[in-house]
C-alpha cells in the first residue's frame, strides 16, 4: 500500500511519462460543445478512454447522448469495436450523466511494467475517438438536427 504522498507521486509521475511518450495536444475539454467532454482515466485496475456527455439540461444531454448513439454503428465498426454506450451512469457523488468509453483491464497505474500498455492503449483509442468526433463533429453540435 502506498502513502498518500507516494500515490500522488505516481499518478503525477504516470502523466508526465504519458505526456513525454505521446507529446501532441488531446481533444479533452476543447470539444466546443459546453459539459461535453473526452477524458483519459487510469486506477489500480483498469484504464479507460471517455466521452463524457453532462449537460445541466437533461433534455441536452439526452439530445447530445441520443445523436452520439445513433452513430454508434459507424463508431463500433469503424472507430472503437468495444465502445460501451450509458445513457444514465451515476458518478460516486450521485450525478447523472451519459458516457461513451473503452476499457481495459489487467493494469494498474501502481505498477510501472503497466505503463506502457496503457499509453498505447490511451493512444489508440483517445486517437479514433478523436477522428469519429471530428468526423461527425457537426452533426452532434448542432441542436436542431434531430437524430
């Protein structure tokens, strides 16, 4: 078990190695679509590449989550084959929201051996999600197309 302090460290020490292995600008937050976000998140157990979709309105975030699902043909066969779509996924703190992501397990950020499989995996899949949200970045932002 680590302190603290050294659980600290690693994480800090883990980005900064992920930044150094993979140097280029992410996606993240500059979506251009308010409380719609992509995410990397990484624990003791697993990894995961996100699109967090958590509007204040509920009517938004359904319309933003809806236009997302109705391309999740295209997202699956062409983008990323093991996207898991949730309409309603509660946070610990008890907020709603709707996700997209990827997943993999069998990795911890506590082990170093870890690291480099899950940069590449970060990489890969933050890169093709990227590419389906630049590629259908028009139709999902605009509100008045319906899905």
């Amino acid at each position: 078990m680590f302190s603290k302090e050294e659980a600290l460290q690693i994480k800090k020490d883990f980005w900064i190695a992920f930044a150094e292995a993979y140097p280029r600008k992410w996606l993240l937050y500059n979506t251009k679509i308010k409380d719609v976000t992509f995410k990397f998140y990484v624990d003791n157990k697993k990894a995961q590449v996100l699109l967090d979709i958590e509007p204040k309105d509920e009517e938004k975030r359904k319309i933003y989550f809806e236009k997302v699902f109705s391309l999740k043909t295209i997202l699956m066969e062409e983008y990323l084959e093991e996207a898991i779509f949730e309409r309603n996924y509660y946070l610990e703190s008890g907020k709603i929201i709707s996700r997209i992501w990827v997943e993999k397990t069998g990795i911890s950020i506590n082990n170093k051996n870890t690291w480099e499989t899950i940069f590449a995996f970060f990489n890969e899949n933050m890169d093709a999600f990227e590419r389906f949200f630049y590629e259908n970045e028009d139709y999902i932002k605009d509100l008045e197309i319906n899905t």
